[in-house]
C-alpha cells in the first residue's frame, strides 16, 4: 500500500500530471500522423502498381507492333531480291 500512495502523491503534482498529459497528447499525434502516411503510403503504392502495369501492357504492345513493322520489312526486302 505504501508503494500506492507514492504513485498516488506523485500524480497529485499537478506539473507532473501537466506533463503526462502533454506526452500523452503528443503521442496520439503522432499516432494520427503515423496513420495518415501509412494510408498516403498504401495509396501510392496502389497507384504506382496500376501505372506500371499500365506502362508494361503499353511496352508489350509497342513490342508486338516493332515486330510486325520489322516482319514487314524482311518481307518487302525479300520481296525485292526476289525480282532480283
């Protein structure tokens, strides 16, 4: 019981009970702000994941497109040595 009232007499310091409650308010700051860039962090994550599989469909397609362009030109330049 001893122990109890020391705690008891220490928080009935009201500079001490200011300073814990100064600590506890900055903590829940901080923890608001820690969620908010966990939710802006995900976000962009989210949104950098759809642009680059948006950026790979786009490569693929302009891969398949070189490839018909270059299958054309072998086929226009045997084409020609053809008449050769």
């Amino acid at each position: 019981m001893n122990m109890i009232n020391k705690v008891k007499s220490l928080f009935a310091d009201k500079k001490l009970k200011t300073a814990f409650k100064a600590i506890k308010t900055d903590m829940e700051l901080i923890q608001e702000n820690h969620e908010s860039l966990k939710g802006s962090t995900n976000e962009w994550v989210i949104f950098l994941d759809q642009e680059n599989r948006t950026l790979k469909t786009r490569v693929r397609a302009l891969e398949k497109k070189l490839d018909a362009v270059q299958d054309e030109k072998e086929e226009a330049e045997l084409a020609v040595m053809r008449q050769l």
